[in-house]
C-alpha cells in the first residue's frame, strides 16, 4: 500500500541505490581481465542455442513471418541495453518460450481475420507490445514487485512443469514432422517423395534421440570419475553446445546420393534479405491496423505483461539469492520499468520481446561466484604459504588470511566477515593448543570448504556475451546448416533437464514408490519435506497440484482461448493465500511450498559384512582429498536445474524419519 500512496518511491530507491555502485560494476569487470572471458562464454552458449531454438519453432509457428534472425535481435538488443542502464546487471535476458507460446497464439488468431492476416501480423503484435509496455510501467511506478512473494514455489514450479511439457510436445511435434512434407512446400523436389520423407524421418529420429543422451551426459560430466577436474568442467559447461556442433558434422555424412534437403536443416531468411528488413518498419503498417483490433489487443496484452512481470522477476530473484552473499543492492522496480520500454522498442521493430529467463540468469550469477571465488582462493594460498615460510604460528596465518579476505571482498562491514569465516578459523586453529604451540600446519589445500560464497558484481560479462548474441546474427550462413532435428532434440534435452530440482516433479515420482521401499529415499540427499511432513498430506498435496496442472495445460489446446493460459496461474495465487491454508496444516504446507529448496543429507546403510572398525573413522583422520581447481563442481553440487541454490542441513529427529517407512505409511 505505501507504493500506491507513493508512486515512483520503489524506482527512486532502485536508481539510488544502483547509481552508488554503478561504476564498481564496470570497475570489477575489467579488474578481473581475461578471466571474465570464461562466464562470459558459458552465458553466451546457453543464452544462444535456446534463442536459436525458438526462433526455428517461431518460425515454424508464424507461418515465416518470424524467424531466429529476430529472437537473436531481440536478445542482443535487450541484453546490450539492460547490460548498460540495468538495474541488476546479473539478469540475462532472452526471448523464451511464453513468449513464443504467445506469439503462436496471436498469430493464429490474426491470420484467420480478413482486415488482419499475415501481412498485417506483426503490425498488430505492435499494438500488443504497445499495451503490455504500458501496464509494466505502470506495474514498476505502484511498487508491484512488493507481492511477488506472493508467486510461491507452487506457482513456479507449476509454471516450469508446462514449459517442461510443452517443449517436449513441441520435440514430438518437431519429429513427427520429419516424416511428413513440409506446409506451403512445393511437392516437386526429391526430398520429399515417400521414400526420402523416410529416410529424412529415421535420421531425424538418430539425430534427436543422439543429442538428448550425449547432451544429458555431458551436463553431468563433473560427477564423472574420469577425466581431470578442469577436463570434466569444460565439458559439463561446453559440452551441449559441442553435441549440437558434433551432430551438425555428423549431418554431412551421410551418402552423396541422398538429395539435397536431407536431413532438413534449419530455414531462416539471412538478416540482410528483403524478409528480415522489412521488420525495422512494422511501425509504418501499425495505423493500418483497425480500430476494433488495436483495443483488442489490451487482452493478450494483460496475460504477457502479467508473464512477463512474473517471469522477470522471479529470474531475477533467483539471480540474486541469499546464499549468493551479494552486496549491492535488487532493483526489482527499476527493471520492470525498463522491462517496460523495452517491450515497447521490439514491438515497434516487429520483434518478439526478450526478459528475463531461467535458468540463465542464476547461472550467470554462478559462473561468476566461482571466477571470484578462484580469485579470492588464490590469493589467501598465497598468503599461507608466505606465512608457512616465515614458520608463523596457525593463529597469524589465520590473521592474514582474514585480512587477504576483507581486501579482495571490498567491504566495510569486517564484523559480518568475520562472523562468515568462523568455520575457516575453527580448521586453522584446531591444530594449535591453548598455549600457542601448534601441533601441525594448516593445508591449504583444504581451503575450499570453508570459503564463503563471493560473487564478481560486474555488468562487463552480461554486455560481452550480448555482443556475442548480436554477431550471432551475422553468422546466420552457419546456423542454418543445423539441422532441424538437433533442436527438436535439444527442445527436448532442456524439457527432461529441467525436471531434477523441481519438487512437484520429485512428490509425483514419489507417488509411484512402494511403501516398503520409501526408506531407500533416505538414502540418499532428499527434500526435507520427505521427513517432515506424513506421506498422506504430500500425495494430497500433489494431486491437487497434478490436476491444476493438467488443468493448465488443457487450456494450451483450446484454440482461440489458449491465450488466456496465464490466468490460472494469476488465480493460483488466490488458492494459495485462502483455500490451501485451510486443507493442509501451517506447518505442512510451509515445507510443501517453502520459499527455499530445502534439503536433508541421506543416511546410507551400510553392509552387514562391514565391521565396526571398517565404519568408524577416527576424527582426525586425514583422507587423500583432490584439490578442486573447479569450485563450479562444488556449486553444481549445490544447485537445481533452475538455478535454485539448495540448503543442505542434517536429518530430522529419528521419529519423524519414521513416517516413510512402511510401518509408518499403513499405520496412518
């Protein structure tokens, strides 16, 4: 209420705030030299293959009028001019797939209009962007960003499972239609008599299925047990855009016999065809757009603002989590409103809008934690190995090191750091007895666990890897010979690659576990709800959650209505605030749908053949530990698929683990 007595008070303390720091943000960038170039990289490949990937779908959707030259202007755009008078610079932005369900659905609707049509499509659209950039500048001067606490975990990950879903419909769409002639297609070439359709088919069945299991694999390559670390980590971060380039070489060999066309690859006009420069004057056709029309645009208008408010913000809260430890300050107000004029600028182009997304934006946030965690370790190595030489006491070399800290953290709150670095000094001095003599030295190999999580606040990668985006645009010539199975394929691989994480996905696959084999849940890392709440209130839970989602998710296919997809999300949050809390306990419902991705270390059981003294380990026992030059596998440990930073506590109390186990599930 105190923004709707006080408009703009939200953006002028976002302004404020950011302007303090603002030069710090290009300062930390440029500090960091050639090292910044590794986030940067890994931003850009995950930023730009799904941006390819719609723009293919786009295409496919809108009947030509749109095309991944567009989806790829659209993220450069946005991303180089949020890079710059963004209010948080850790924010990556890119057309997703709302937008491009959005997008299908006002192009449906507008080719089955006589006054509108294809020609005047993107005219309308216009009109769209016009109204949606309205009510987000508006959302930004009332302060609405107050109550997006209210969008819960049941919410979002409602939401992330019908993304999920509807990328693995589009995949199956995708490689259905490898068997078939494509529509407005000339029927004359050799491509597509029957035989050759099948053979096209079968090889876009290989190339996807292909792509989703190496791609699978290789984003999981820092568990692997081969390899060194820096080895594994370059193909876990590069390794999916590397499959989608080996399956692209591979296209090309297949025999000379077999026509041009086969496999198909990916059809875009080139950004200097007459197809793609038509879109910079869309603003001349929008007065051709009727009347009745241009009103009619404020109800898709309502929905994408309303996903585009919800989207951005939530990716932008995920960015900028607590356990990340940033210090400067959100400005949830400010980007909305240059979300809002942002919106604005791509419909007058006659491009589809870019936002904010997941789960690129807090992994962009974690690829830079590990770059100044690297920094910071290697210093305070320094700093003990000098100390060693000098034969200083476990309590000096702790002092320096708390000093190298403070220095390379830049902050002036030295209690809050040495509050964060009480576990740090606890190992060093564990050796050292009460009267100063020391029993053994510090290893400084051993640093990595007790470093507090850092994060390099710079706005330098998120321009650099949107200039990538934009010469991206340039290298169309390259991008088409991608066939158009491989990303059916990876439409399918960020569908199943979402799912770990999420907890709705978690409770349904719970759903269909024996009673008698619950216990093996416990075994390993779980989601604290697992123990604290009784297994009849979780399947309660997910069932409600299983039937509004297919609830959603029915609303997708009804053909003109299907753009009101948003709306039972919006309503959610009505259920959520008054019908839930009476169905299901407080306390069962905070851990149903906490706010934080909560979870609990297994107790493994170990062999019967094993003896006491075979499990016991002394305290002080020293195991051979690898040194982790790639502090990305200790925080790729620690995050879901959608960038959630998970909090690992110990288990609960033995009578509360009880409750999966049979015993306890037949007794409720």
């Amino acid at each position: 209420m105190k923004y709707l007595k006080a408009p703009f008070r939200g953006i002028n303390s976002d302004v404020q705030g950011r302007l303090q720091c603002y030069k710090q943000d290009w300062v930390g960038g440029w500090r960091s030299g050639f090292g910044i170039l590794a986030p940067t990289t890994y931003i850009f490949f995950a930023s730009a293959l799904p941006v390819i990937a719609f723009g293919e779908q786009l295409n496919r959707d809108t009947g030509g009028s749109l095309s991944t030259v567009e989806t790829l202007a659209s993220t450069a755009i946005c991303g180089i001019i949020h890079s710059i008078f963004g209010g948080q610079p850790l924010l990556i932005l890119g057309v997703a797939e709302p937008t491009v369900i959005m997008y299908s659905y006002l192009y449906d609707f507008a080719k089955k209009r006589e006054d509108l049509g294809q020609k005047l499509f993107l005219a309308w659209t216009g009109w769209v962007c016009v109204w949606t950039a309205l009510m987000l500048i508006l959302l930004a001067i009332f302060g609405a960003c107050a109550i997006i606490n209210r969008f819960t975990r049941v919410a979002g990950e409602l939401f992330g499972m019908l993304i999920s879903v509807l990328f693995i419909q589009e995949a199956i769409k995708g490689i259905v239609s490898e068997f078939r002639i494509p529509e407005n297609e000339n029927l004359n070439p050799e491509s597509y008599q029957f035989q050759w359709r099948y053979v096209n088919g079968l090889l876009g069945f290989i190339f996807s299925f292909g792509l989703i299991y190496t791609a699978l694999k290789s984003r999981r390559a820092r568990s692997w047990w081969y390899g060194t670390g820096l080895s594994r980590s370059f193909i876990a971060d590069y390794g999916v855009p590397l499959m989608v380039v080996i399956w692209t070489a591979l296209s090309f060999s297949v025999p000379g016999k077999v026509p041009v066309g086969v496999p198909r690859r990916l059809f875009s006009p080139l950004p200097w065809d007459s197809e793609s420069l038509h879109h910079w004057t869309v603003i001349k056709d929008m007065l051709k757009v009727p009347v009745a029309y241009v009103f009619a645009a404020l109800i898709p208008a309502l929905m994408i603002a309303g996903l585009y408010f919800f989207d951005h913000s939530v990716a932008s809260q995920l960015a900028q989590q607590k356990e990340f430890n940033l210090k400067k300050p959100s400005a949830y107000h400010y980007d909305i409103l240059l979300l809002g004029f942002m919106t604005l600028l791509c419909g007058l182009l006659g491009l589809p809008p870019s936002n904010g997304v997941l789960p690129q934006s807090p992994m962009h946030t974690k690829s830079l934690a590990v770059l100044k965690r690297q920094l910071i370790r290697r210093k305070m190595k320094e700093s003990i190995k000098e100390s060693i030489k000098r034969k200083a006491s476990n309590s000096e070399i702790y002092g320096k090191m708390q000093e190298v800290f403070i220095e390379m953290d830049h902050t002036t709150d030295e209690h809050g750091v040495v509050k964060e670095l009480e576990s740090l000094k606890n190992a060093v001095m564990k050796d050292e007895n009460k009267d100063g003599n020391q029993k053994s030295e510090f290893d400084p190999e051993h640093i990595d666990a007790y470093l507090p999580v850092r994060v390099n606040e710079q706005r330098l990668s998120n321009l650099l890897q949107s200039l990538l985006v934009a010469v991206s645009v340039f290298a169309m010539p390259l991008i088409k010979q991608i066939p158009t199975s491989v990303l059916w394929g990876y439409f399918a691989y960020m569908a199943i690659d979402s799912l770990p994480g999420n907890q709705f996905w978690e409770r349904i696959l719970l759903l269909f576990i024996t009673p008698g084999r619950r216990y093996k849940v416990l075994e390993a890392f779980h989601a604290s709800f697992v123990e604290s709440v009784p297994f009849k209130y979780i399947a309660a839970f997910t069932l409600f959650q299983l039937v509004y989602f297919l609830l959603c998710f029915g609303i997708t296919w009804i053909p003109i209505a299907g753009i009101l997809f948003p709306l039972p999300f919006f309503i959610l949050i009505l259920i959520r605030q008054h019908i839930l809390p009476k169905l299901f306990h407080p306390h069962h419902l905070q851990e149903l749908d906490a706010a934080e991705y909560e979870e609990i270390a297994g107790a493994p059981r170990h062999s019967v053949s094993l003896s006491f003294a075979e499990m016991e380990e002394p305290e002080d026992a020293e195991t051979p530990t690898e040194s982790r030059d790639d502090d990305a596998e200790i925080l790729d440990e620690l995050t879901t698929s959608r960038g959630e930073l998970k909090v690992r506590s110990s288990s609960f109390h033995d009578e509360r683990i009880l409750q999966v186990h049979p015993e306890s599930s037949n007794s409720e």
